[in-house]
C-alpha cells in the first residue's frame, strides 16, 4: 500500500481511465469508481500491469447518482486519508423533449449524472479529505464556457459556481478545489454513435492546434493540479482544449 490515495470517478473508460494511470504512474493509490464493474476491471489490470504495483488500483462499483451507493466509495476507502478527488464521471444524456415531461426528464437526468454525481461523492469524501494537501478535482467541459449542449451545458457550468464556494470553504485547511474544463477529446465513451467524420472535422478546425484531445491531455492538466505543486492555485478554472476557446 502506498501513502497517498486518488479517487477518480468513471476511471474504467476514456479521460478517467488516462488520469487514473497517470496518478498511479505518480505513485498514487488509485480507487477507480463507475457503474460497470467489467471496464473499471479491465482499466485496473492494464495499470497495476503498466506500473508493476499489484496494489496500485482498486475498483469500486457505484451509481454516483445514488446515496446509497455513493456511501458503499466511502466504505472501500477504509478509513484513509483520500489525497485526491477526481469528479470525472458525467456525460450528456439524450431524451424526448418534446413535451414538458420529457424535458424535465432530460434535464433531470443531465443535472443528475454531471453535478450530483460530484456532488454525492465529495461530500460522502469530504471528512476523509486530507488536510491539509487534499485535492478536489471537477471535470467540466468546454460546453459550460460557449454553450452547445444544452442542459449538459449547463449542469457542467454549475460545477464551476460550486467550486468557488467549495474552494472557499475547503481554502483555510490547505485543501485546493479546482476545474479542467476539456474541450474534443476523442477515444473515449463520450459521443458513443453520435460522431460522424464531419462532426470531428468541425471539432479539430475549431482548435489551434490543428488536432483533437487525447484523455492524457486531460491527465496531464490533472495531475498538475493534484500534486504538490499546485498548493497556491484554488478556484480556478482551467480550459484544455487546443484553443477552441480562450482565456475563460
Ligand atoms: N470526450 C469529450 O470530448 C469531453 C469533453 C468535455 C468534457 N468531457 C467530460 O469528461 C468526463 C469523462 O468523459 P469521457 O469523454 O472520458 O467519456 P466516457 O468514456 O463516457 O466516461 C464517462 C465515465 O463516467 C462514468 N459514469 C457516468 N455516469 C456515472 C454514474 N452515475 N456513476 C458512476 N459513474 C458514472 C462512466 O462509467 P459507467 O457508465 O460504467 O458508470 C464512464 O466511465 C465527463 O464528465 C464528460 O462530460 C468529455
């Protein structure tokens, strides 16, 4: 068992999957959190195989969505101290909106996977959070800076005015609260069937560096923010997106 432990939330797909690996390749023990037991599985063998540390990550299965469920992460944890928090999960979710009721649906669903998610798990963490040196994480998306998406827009935008407070409340016991904000990462779960070539095209065109994310792009910009050099930046907002959108 190592000295220091990461929680990253969906770390068995795409960006989650990268910054889990990427703070296991740091020394961190890593609890990788989603529903699906058989990708988080499979994202733990690959690593403890890459840094050669049988221990390096364990798997928890939760709906994050879920009290409940989100108390059985605070279970695994074991009563240690958790030195980071990566509030990863989330995606936009569909719905039928062409009625009232599909659209609160839509909404509700959208609210619940990328702002109650976050919420449940760094509050059931919150009392474990290493002080001082804890490090919370949100995950955004460029959407909640231009728009685009809707109520995915907008619950990823509410991750932002919670982390202001948080960092706030969290600031006078030396643990930082912080967002990436990524923009196009491709090779990860996120556009399922809805990418087609001409939808990527426009995604790579409207960055200046002539490319899509990759989910270590992601990781790198975490684990910037979840090691000890980053003890002097809080409530910040930090956009990885090739220059899609500037200095937001
Ligand atoms: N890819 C992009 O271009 C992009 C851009 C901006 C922001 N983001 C954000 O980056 C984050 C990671 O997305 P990704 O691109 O890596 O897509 P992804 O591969 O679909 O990852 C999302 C992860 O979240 C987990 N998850 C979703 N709902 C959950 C819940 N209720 N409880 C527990 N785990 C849950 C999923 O696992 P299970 O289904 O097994 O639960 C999955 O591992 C998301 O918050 C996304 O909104 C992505």
């Amino acid at each position: 068992m190592g000295e220091r432990l990461a929680v990253v939330s969906g770390g068995g797909t795409g960006i989650g999957a990268a910054v889990a690996r990427g703070l296991a390749a740091d020394g961190f023990d890593v609890l990788v959190v989603g529903r699906r037991v058989e990708p988080l599985r499979a994202t733990a063998e690959r690593i403890r195989a890459e840094v050669g540390r049988e221990d390096a990550v364990g798997v928890v299965t939760a709906d994050l969505t879920d009290p409940e469920q989100t108390a059985g992460v605070v279970a695994a944890v074991g009563g240690r101290p958790v030195d980071v928090v990566v509030n990863n999960a989330g995606g936009y979710l569909g719905g039928d909106t062409t009625d009232l009721t599909g659209m609160a649906a839509h909404w509700r669903a959208n609210l619940d996977a990328n702002v109650l998610t976050a919420v449940l798990l760094t509050e059931a963490l919150r009392p474990a959070l290493r002080r001082p040196g804890g490090r919370v994480l949100l995950i955004s998306s460029i959407a909640a800076q231009r728009g685009g998406g809707g109520a995915y827009s907008a619950a990823k935008a509410a991750l932002h005015g919670w982390a202001y407070d948080l960092a706030g409340q969290l600031g006078p016991e030396q643990i930082t609260v912080n967002v990436v904000s990524p923009g196009y990462v491709a090779d990860t779960e996120f556009f399922g069937d809805r990418m087609t070539p001409e939808g990527h095209a426009k995604r790579v065109a409207a960055t200046l560096v002539g490319r899509a994310g990759e989910p270590d792009d992601i990781a790198a910009a975490v684990r910037y923010l979840a090691g000890p050099s980053a003890g002097y930046v809080t409530g910040q907002v930090l956009g990885v997106n090739g220059g899609s959108v500037l200095g937001r």
